[in-house]
C-alpha cells in the first residue's frame, strides 16, 4: 500500500472481534492498559490516524449481541455501549424520559456521524468539546462498568470524568452502559406527566464542527412548584465539562422566575474560562453562556410545567 | 487478517492488515475509485459508503469492521445497466460541477429517498449536511435528490 507513506494512518495494532461480553472482559484482564475499546470509533479511530492515541490492541465490541439497547427500568433510562447516536435522535423513548438527550442527539456532529458513534464511547473518551458528557452532567447520569474479576460497578458521572481525556475507569473495564435517572414524578406512578424537562442549547459554525459554546440544563419541579433538581453543565468553555454546582444550588429549593434564572446565568457565565480562539473571543462566548443558559432553564421549564 | 466482504453484490476476500481503512480497501484492492477520499478527518464525508445499508465515512472505519459485511459504492448504484433514478435525477438537474462528493451525495441522497420518497428541502439539507460540495453547488444537489423521489415514485 504506498498510499501509507503520505496518508495519515495509523500505528498497526492487533484486532480482536469477540462475540460475547465475557470474551471481551477477558481480553480486558489480560491485557488491559494496551487496550482500547471500538465502538463507533467517530472520535478513536481519527485519533489513531493522527496517532495521538496508538494501542497495542483494539477491541472491536460491534458484534457482541445485547450491548445495543435503549430501556427503562429500575428508575432508570438506560443506554447501552453500542446505541449510536441516532438510534437515540430516533428514539421515542428517549423523547419521553429524558428531554434534555432528546434536544442534544440530533447536533451531536453530522449525520453520517451519528450513524456510527455512541453515547457511551463520547462519554469513555471525554472530549471536553463533546456534548454528551455535559447532558449526563445536567441529568446526573451513572456509568456502568464491568470487568471480569471486578464485576459491576455503577460510577456517578461526576467521579467518572476525571480531567480532558481521562475517565475513573479501571483499564480491565468496559463500559456496559450509561443511564440517567427517571423523572422523580414517574417513580410512584409510571404513566405521570414529566413535572421535568430539559434542553441541549449549542452554537456551532458548521454542522460537524466542535460547539463553540454548549449549555445543558435539566429542570424538575416538586409538588409544591418549586423547583426539586436541578442540573446545568457547559460544553467547550473550560478546560473539561463544566458543571455550574453554585448556579444549581440556587435553583433547588425556589420557584422558577425569569429573575432567577437570569441569576443562575450570570454565576454560569462567571464560572467557566472558555479561550479566545477561532471560534470567538473569550468574552464572547461567556456571554453565550449566559444567554444559553436562560434560554436552556426556560425550555427546560416549559417541558416541567407542560 | 482474511476478511469477506460483499461488495456491491459480489463477495470478495482478502488479506488486510487491521489497520487498513475501509476506503482503502475499496479503491486500492478492489479497484473502485468512485469512492473518494477527501479531508482524511471524518469531516467531508466524500468518502461516504453504504455499510449494510447505512451511510458511514469509509476514512473512519477499518476494513476488517466490514467482515461479513455488506457495502454498495457509488459503482453500485446502476441495476442492469439502467442508471439508478439518482443517478439519472442528477444529470437531468445538473447535480454535479467538479464531481468530486458526487458519488457520496448520490449514496446518501438515494438513501434518504429509500425512507422519504418527498423530502423537503429543509429535509434534503439535513441529510446531507455531513458531505461537504466544495463547489458550494447545493442547489442543484437538493433539487437533484428531490427529482430522484419522484422519479422512484413515478417508475414504482
């Protein structure tokens, strides 16, 4: 192939294509640190050709059967390691549990892209300019993860993102799926409306292109109005996912106005320390921020009090 | 590795090294060169195959993922010796200048006439917003997609 000498490719590796978890999980135990795990590959394999990440071993998971669903259960909406991303913008389910995933699938990258990658490889590769891991932050997600010696552990998002890049997952882990609680008004009856909602605001300069600014929100209102959760967490403007504690601190416990959500957007835009880049200037994109997270805590309001 | 991958219609095997992309494959060892290469990042989407029936970035899977698989490339397109309504959609309305994401907007334009034969503009733009033209000729790309819904329509 003399193409190799001038194309971008990759360091070689060794492919493994197992067909059952547990064959996977062993690999994972033998060989762990040199191993990466290849589910869409939207975000791995580029990164392979420009050989910013070169392991020894990939583990293609895409023929292991029952790693491909969407389900509720347990207070749950879960989202297994081999879901794409467009299975989620297609999903009905996901528009009925979980608002803010539903506003975010369809602006995840472009959509050929979205044919391909996941949510739980976007979330394992933590790219601080991805979407995804912002909207598990506003909906306070878990991560499941399991290893064949170790067996199941479920991680809070927050202890899960560690920095850029870098996760709290064991190198003998997979990740088996991703899930965000239910609406707290659905755990005593099923069928009950929302009394949550939640929203994906992004500003990009081209379809496929990283956000220049992301701001997820997640609301839910308790039986007295008030607001019971609350969730806000910005894309591409610090160095990692940022989630706005403070702002969400504020939001517990009062009745949504226009005031107070103009209140969380101001801490919002002065939590984060996004860089004057090609994308903007910093000034202009903490002020995105802050127009987004308005916007975002009012959509999320309308889809609680609908 | 030895792989067997369809390849519009027929089966072929081959030796690959894992690291060998897909788009590699199909124009350096099966000889089809309707499949374009591009940007090489995953961002202009020329490279654009069907994987079993959906639209992916052959510059961003590897060939061994294609295993057991089946692809249609833009020389897939035309059924016995008749052009394909997309195909025949874009020489009626001047889909094409320079060419080169044409065999890319063909695939994923026949693909999103497969599930709505009568998509809006808004709906076409969407589709095809992951395949870059660098002619910037979009106008008669969506008009192109849109004859073929009718044209499929019309001869179904």
């Amino acid at each position: 192939m003399a193409s190799l000498e001038v194309r971008m490719y990759p360091r070689a590796f060794d492919y493994v294509a197992p067909e059952t978890k547990e064959e996977v999980l062993d690999v994972l135990a033998e060989r762990g640190s040199e191993v990466k795990i290849l589910a869409g590959g939207q975000s791995l394999v580029p990164m392979m050709k420009l050989r910013l990440a070169s392991p020894a071993t990939l583990v293609d998971i895409n023929n292991v059967p029952g790693l491909d669903g969407i389900s509720i259960g347990n207070g749950h909406l879960t989202v297994q390691a081999l879901v794409r991303h467009n299975d989620i913008v297609d999903s009905e389910l996901v528009k009925t549990e979980s608002a803010a995933m539903a506003s975010a699938a369809p602006w995840i990258s472009d959509p050929i892209v979205r044919n391909r990658g996941t949510l739980a490889g976007s979330v394992a590769h933590h790219d601080p300019e991805g979407d995804w891991a912002s909207v598990m932050l506003a909906a306070g997600a878990e991560v499941v993860a399991e290893s064949r010696d170790g067996g199941e552990r479920v991680i809070p998002i927050t202890d899960f993102l560690t920095d850029m890049f870098s996760t709290s997952l064991e190198p003998t882990e997979l990740v088996t799926e991703v899930r965000v609680p239910r609406y707290e008004s659905r755990t005593t009856h099923e069928h009950a409306p929302p009394r949550g909602g939640g929203n994906y605001q992004k500003l990009e300069r081209k379809i496929g292109d990283y956000a220049t600014v992301g701001v997820a929100t997640h609301l839910e209102l308790g039986d007295d109005g008030g607001i019971s959760k609350a969730g806000i967490a910005l894309t591409s403007v610090h160095p990692y996912n940022l989630k706005v504690t403070e702002a969400e601190h504020l939001l517990i416990g009062s009745h949504p106005s226009e005031e107070l959500f103009a209140e969380a957007a101001e801490i919002a835009k002065n939590a984060c320390s996004p860089a004057s880049d090609v994308r903007g200037s910093a000034e202009y994109k903490k002020d995105v921020v802050r127009v987004f997270t308005e916007r975002g805590l009012a959509a999320s309001l309308a889809g609680a009090s609908a | 590795m030895e792989i067997t991958v369809t390849v519009n219609g027929a089966e072929h095997s081959a030796d690959v090294e894992p690291r060998t992309l897909l788009v590699d494959f199909i124009r350096t060892d099966l000889a089809l060169t309707g499949t374009h290469i591009g940007c090489d990042t995953t961002a202009c989407g020329v490279c654009t195959v069907l994987l079993d029936g959906t639209p992916v970035k052959s510059c961003t899977v590897f060939a061994v993922q294609a295993n057991g698989k089946s692809i249609t490339t833009v020389e897939g397109l035309k059924q016995n010796g008749e052009l394909h309504p997309i195909q025949a959609a874009f020489k009626e309305e001047h889909g094409l200048q320079c060419g080169f994401c044409t065999p890319a907007m063909m695939l994923v334009g026949s693909k999103l006439i497969e599930d709505n034969p009568s998509p809006t503009d808004d709906e076409v733009r969407w589709a095809i917003s992951g395949n870059l033209c660098r002619c910037t000729g979009y106008i008669n790309i969506v008009k192109s997609i849109q004859r073929a819904g009718e044209l499929t329509k019309a001869g179904s």
